[in-house]
C-alpha cells in the first residue's frame, strides 16, 4: 500500500515539473544566431541580455521551455518544424514571458491545490480500502487522479496563455512581426487536426488548444505597428543554415541524403550533407562537401570550423590547424571554436603548439567558463606543457561542472599545494575545495560509496 501511495504521489509531482531534457547541443554559430534573435526580445522583457541564455536542447518533439533562471530551452525538433526564423523568435517571445511573468517560481503555489485534491483522494481511497470496500477505494482513487489533474492542466492553461499575451506584447515593442508566432500556432493547429479534435481532452491538456491561442491572439497580433515589418533577411538566411546544419547533425545519415540529395549544390544541401558523410564514415566524401562550401564562401568562419572539425576527427588535427586558426580569429576568439583549435593543437602530440593550445584554451574557459570539455583540454595541455598544479585546478573545475564533487575537492586540494599561495588560481582552487567539501560534509551518504 505504501508503494501504491508513494507511486500516485510521485506521479503527480513528476507531471507538474518542466519535461526534462536530454541533452544539450553546443554549436557556435546557432548560439550566435540564438543571441541575435533574441536580444531586442529580452530587452523588450526589460532583461540583460547578457544573463538570459537560449540553449538548444537534442530532442526531436517539438517544445521549448523554461525550466527555472532566465534561459530558455528549445528542442532541435522544433528548429526543424519551424519554417523561418520568426516562428523561433515567436517561440522564444512566449518563453520569455514565462520568464518576465515568474511562472516557473509561482509554479509550486499554483499545483499546490492539485496536490492537496491527490493526497486527498489517497486517504479516503486507502481508508475506503482497508475498510473493505476494494472496488470503491479504487474509485475514489482514480476520480482524485483525474480531478487533480484536471486542477493542475487548468492552472498550466492559464500560464500559456498569459505567456502568449506577453510575448507578444515583447514581439511588438522590439519591432518584430507577429506573423510568425501566429503561423507557427497554426502549423501546431494542423497536427491536432491530424490526431482529431475528438480525440483530444481539452480540459487535460496543459496547454490551450492551438486555434484557441490563435482566435486570442490574432488580433492584438495583427493590430501591433510591428505586424508588416519585413523579416530580418540576414537572421532568416542564418536560420536555413543552421537548420540544414542541425538537420545533418542529429539525424540518420540516410535521411539526410534523401531530404539534401547530391543535386541541390546550395550552400544548405553542401553543409547538411558534410555532416551526414562525416557521421556515416565517409571522410572523403565529408571533405568534398567542406570545399565545396569554402569555394562558395571562402572566409566564412562557420565552413572553416566543420572543415576543420571534420579534418580533426578523421586523425588529421595537423591538416585542421589553418581552417581553425582562421574561424577562430575571424570570430574573435569564439569559445567553441577555440577549445577545437586547442584540441586539435594538442592532438598534433607536437611540444611546438602546446603554448598556443594553452593560450588559446585559456581564452575560451575565460569567455565561457560552463564548458567541461574546454577544461578538459586546457588540463592536458597544462599536463603536457609540465605545469601539473593548474593541470589539477583544471581538472578541479571540469569535475565541479560535472557533478563528480570528490574529485573536484582532491584536485582543487592538491593544485593547492602547488600553485603560489594568494594567487588568482590559488583562490580559485580554494574557493572550489571548500565549495566541494561543504557539499560533502552536507551530504555524506550521497558520497559515502565515492569514497
């Protein structure tokens, strides 16, 4: 009976949080792209857009969210159903007003009657059970579940809706059209019409009907002095690059070639293609497709990056180093494209390029600290360059980033010990080991079996 109760709890408190993502997908020209889409938006929110963060997530359904803090999730799947690039900005309006609004912090007060209405129903179901009367207990059990669920589904509604007001009221202040937040809705219209309305409760979904979103929108939409500006030519030609990038990337490489065959020679059916070669194990044919990129735009940061990326991970890191040395100047020193070109630096197993893998690598964890895999690199060149304290501090912060708190606090320890004391990175190292000690002390059973 406990395990019956434990389940219909953990249930309901399961279906009340934010779906959880499966993994993050780092690129640097989409994140570029994210960043100049949604910065007039975040402003228009009244936040900074150097503390709201858009993060592509690797799934296939089509959803984004917010799931607590200014950043907003938006899954690979709904990259590829988006047919331009102000359907996202329109997706990312709405998520923004989920953000602004508070909705993710008042989200614990607002499910909180749809929980009292299930542990409600758990008592008087088990004591109906326990008194005899199995059937009824069940009964009352299940018609709890669905009230509560019904209680929550309704208050989620209300969320949305209030989120599609808001984000496009933050669609009309920045100047950007609505037409893609309303063209968007109806593409997800289409699909529930595909299912059949019929067969949809609209009182257990927690989200309004896509034609109900429409019907409410529509004219404050089509009112806003924003609602006929032209779309941005150069976000809109970005977005069908990195949709087609993103396309080669997560998908089966035989899908890719059937959707990018060899007779479209753009730019979009060259980049996805690369990718699709690359990952079935072609990598003569992955490299055709990169020249054929740089001979359409020989100084484009992006063709130089997978150029050499390709060339990295098919064993020519040497062959790699001119396409990634000029993406990585051409981009200022782009956090992601930097960690590549120090990896490829120090793949070369060649003590000429272990300073400038240093360098450079310092330069990307300085820019975005949140990577574990530039750290990662940084602490084997630090390793191979025989400077083995920040080698440990390196690797001190890769496992902090990665939840492995142990070997966090033993290398922050140890880097201690070797770096000058009161220095920048000492302090570091500090500051890391008492922040894992702590977690350790707090938590002993978590990491009993670690030690």
């Amino acid at each position: 009976m406990k395990r019956l109760v434990a389940g219909f709890v953990t249930a309901l408190l399961l279906w009340a949080q934010p779906a959880a993502a499966q993994s993050i997908l780092r690129d640097a020209e989409t994140e570029a792209l994210f960043n100049d889409m949604s910065r007039p938006l975040i402003v228009a929110a009244g936040l900074s857009p150097n503390t709201v963060k858009v993060i592509l997530i690797n799934d296939d359904s089509i959803n984004a969210f917010t799931a607590g803090g200014q950043v907003v999730y938006v899954n690979s799947g709904l990259l590829a159903a988006a047919d331009n690039a102000n359907q996202v900005q329109g997706v990312i309006a709405h998520e923004l007003g989920h953000v602004a609004d508070g909705h993710v912090v008042l989200a614990d007060a607002g499910y909180r009657p749809a929980l009292g209405i299930s542990i409600l129903s758990l008592v008087l179901g088990i004591a109906a059970m326990a008194a005899g009367a199995g059937d009824a207990g069940a009964g009352i059990l299940a018609a709890g579940q669905t009230a509560a669920g019904y209680k929550a589904a309704a208050f989620s509604r209300v969320q949305e809706s209030t989120a599609d007001a808001t984000g496009a009221k933050f669609l009309r202040q920045a100047g950007i059209s609505g037409k893609g937040m309303l063209t968007f809705f109806k593409k997800l219209q289409s699909q529930e019409y595909a299912v059949g309305l019929q067969n949809i409760d609209p009182y257990a979904q927690s989200h309004p009907l896509s034609g109900e979103r429409v019907a409410t929108l529509t004219a404050d939409v089509v009112a806003s002095p924003a609602y006929n500006n032209p779309p941005d030519p150069d976000l809109e030609e970005r977005f069908k690059r990195v949709k087609a990038k993103l396309f080669g990337f997560v998908s089966d490489p035989k899908t890719t070639l059937n959707a990018y065959p060899q007779s479209d020679q753009s730019e979009y059916g060259h980049y996805a293609r690369a990718y699709a070669w690359h990952k079935a194990g072609y990598p003569n044919k992955a490299d055709t497709e990169t020249r054929a990129l740089l001979a359409l735009k020989p100084h484009d940061p992006y063709f130089l990056e997978v150029r050499g990326q390709i060339l990295l991970e098919a064993g020519k890191p040497r062959d790699a180093l001119a396409p990634l040395r000029e993406a990585t100047e051409l981009t200022r020193t782009a956090p992601l494209i930097a960690t590549t070109l120090g990896h490829a630096l120090i793949a070369t197993e060649d003590k000429a390029y272990y300073p400038e893998a240093v360098k450079v690598l310092r330069s990307a964890v300085a820019r975005d600290d949140d990577n574990p895999f530039a750290w990662y690199q940084l602490g084997t060149a630090y390793e191979l360059s025989g400077d083995e304290p920040r080698a440990l501090l390196a690797s001190a912060e890769q496992a902090s980033l990665t939840g492995d708190v142990p070997r966090a606090a033993y290398s922050a320890r140890a880097a201690m010990a070797g770096l000058p004391p009161n220095s920048i990175d000492w302090i570091r190292a500090q500051d890391i080991a008492m922040t894992s000690m702590n977690d350790i002390q707090d938590n002993p059973n978590k990491y009993k079996k670690r030690r």
